[in-house]
C-alpha cells in the first residue's frame, strides 16, 4: 500500500529577529533569533529526531549544522499539534539565508523528512 503524504506531513513556520544588543557590526558578528513552529499535519504521531541546517552568509559562505533533536529535545508531536521553539546563529554579514530538513519517526515506524524552507536573516534596514 502505497502512503500519501497526508500520513507523514509536518509544516514549518518561521519567524526571524536581529539581535542588535548581542551583535557587533564592527567585528563582522550579526546575530539572529529564529522562532520555529512545527505542526504535525499528518494522520500520524511523529517524534523529531534530528536536524539539519544549511545557512548561507551574504558572502556565500555555508556552515551546515546536524545535530539531534532541537534545543536538547526531541519532541513527540500529535496530529494537529505543534512544537514551537527559540534558537539562534551568528553570520559574518548583515545578511543571510537559512533552510534545512527535520528528521521525523512517526510512530508506525515510517520516517520522514520535514522540509525546512529558506528564510533570509537580515538586520533591519533602519539599523543600515
């Protein structure tokens, strides 16, 4: 039988914040807050059991982050709920892009891969 994606279907919702008290333009250091909500929109419990991030500064530089979990959990998500977490990074330039995948088990043994989709870190423009 043949699994629709409807079985296995996690969105992901993100918000971006520059942190101007942590940052130091001077010293190339811009750092960023991302806010990230996970729903579970599948038919299927599924736990998170890792990541893996691509961020790209404005130079094109990439640093590419793997690791279990998020912020030292692996959240186990019910259909129609979600998990919403506060993380961060650090880029060289005023400017960047993040995007990547979480790693998902759900509980009928099936995993699964939730697409992270790019979102740009950029300081605010009245901060140019």
């Amino acid at each position: 039988m043949e699994q629709t994606n409807q079985t296995y279907n996690a969105q992901v919702d993100v918000e971006t914040a520059y942190i101007e008290e942590q940052s130091d333009p001077e010293q190339d250091r811009y750092v960023f807050s991302y806010t990230i909500t996970i729903r579970n929109e599948g038919s299927v419990p599924a736990k998170l059991l890792s990541r893996h991030w691509i961020i790209t500064d404005a130079e094109g530089k990439v640093q590419e982050v793997e690791g279990e979990g998020v912020v030292g959990e692996q959240p186990h998500i019910k259909p129609g709920d979600g998990y919403r977490y506060t993380s961060g990074t650090v880029l060289e330039t005023p400017v960047g892009s993040m995007q990547g995948t979480y790693h998902m088990l759900a509980d009928d043994g099936v995993e699964f891969e939730a697409e992270i989709p790019a979102f740009t870190l950029a300081i605010p423009r009245t901060l140019h």
